[in-house]
C-alpha cells in the first residue's frame, strides 16, 4: 500500500507521524506494517469473513492516513488508530445489522503475548482456547476487545482507556468484571459438557 525508506524501525510512531505528516509520506508504510495484523484481528472479529476484514482493514488504514493530521501528539498512535478502527467497524455492523456468535472469528487471531500472568492469559492457559473463544464471543464487543487488547496485545489500561476514550478506572472496572463473566461462562460451558 505505501513504500517506505530502510530503516523504518529506529522511529517512534510519533516521529513517524511527524514525518509523514511533513511530506515523508512513504513512512506511513512503516505503521502499516507494525499494525496491520492486528486492525485485521479486530476486523476478522467483527465481520466473520476474511475478505471483508482485509477491505476494512486496508480502509481503517486510508482513512487514518487522511485524518493524521488529527492525531494529538501526546496520545499513542495506536491507541488512536484502534479507536478509529473500531468506529470503522461499528459502523460496518450497524450497516449490515447481522452478527452471529458462533463463527470461529478468534480462530484467526494468534495469541501475541503471553507475558502477562493475570486475566485472559491464564483464563486460557487453564482451558481449551477454542473453549475460551467461544466464551469471549458471549461478551459484549467492547468488553471483549477491552480483555484482547489488554491480555493479547499487551496494552496498558492508559492505552485501553485511550482507546475506548474511557477513563482508566471504568476500564479497570469492565476488565475486571469480564473476566468474571467469562469464567461464569467457561464454568457453565464445562457443566454442560461434564
């Protein structure tokens, strides 16, 4: 989609934005290329079709490069890409007004990091992760990409919150709650198999 220089990887995202933002356009390439799987990811989450989650992908990525100039430097750039994405997606979901649950969406998704020793990650460390993605699919899709954003990709609740455009205490609160459900859901998902 963009070419960039050698060497993209020694800038921040925010010396990237600048640059872009100064006529380097080509640099934008570099950001896609650090954040292209997961806006697919999310995408995948929301569509449920491949195909479609690459054209919104490719189209979260255009309109971000449209409104960088947006971007307020003392923010994270992802965060603020992500939050952009997920206005993109809503907003497809809204238009097609159909979702169903019981696709295999996070089939997709290759579990990142698993460096964090609370929450999701031991959640699935201690079940089938087939079983755990059903269960994530039972949550409601903000609280669901508030736990993948936290406990797959590794993201502060600063992050989270920026993204949500939430304050870090009500992120705090839904993530704690949702794991609640999620083991209430995983509890009753192992009832039913016993």
């Amino acid at each position: 989609m963009f070419a960039y220089t050698p060497e993209p990887m020694k800038y921040s995202d925010e010396e990237i934005v600048k640059k872009v933002l100064a006529g380097e356009k080509q640099f934008f390439g570099v950001l896609v290329d650090r954040y292209q799987q997961p806006i697919y990811n999310l995408m995948l989450r929301y569509t449920q079709n491949s195909d479609k989650a690459a054209d919104l992908t490719q189209e979260a990525f255009v309109r971000s490069f449209e409104r960088l100039w947006q971007f307020r430097a003392d923010k994270v750039f992802f965060s603020w890409m992500y939050s952009l994405s997920i206005n993109l997606a809503r907003d497809w979901k809204r238009k097609k007004n159909r979702y169903n649950a019981n696709n295999h969406l996070l089939q997709q998704e290759a579990l990142e990091r698993q460096n964090d020793e609370d929450g999701l990650t031991n959640i699935e460390r201690s079940q089938d992760v087939q079983q755990v993605q059903y269960a994530l699919m039972e949550l409601a899709s903000q609280v669901r990409e508030m736990l993948i954003l936290r406990y797959r990709h590794g993201y502060s609740i600063h992050d989270v919150a920026n993204a949500f455009s939430l304050s870090e205490s009500a992120v705090k609160m839904r993530i704690k709650r949702g794991l609640a459900q999620l083991r209430v859901i995983l509890l009753e998902q192992q009832g039913r198999e016993s």
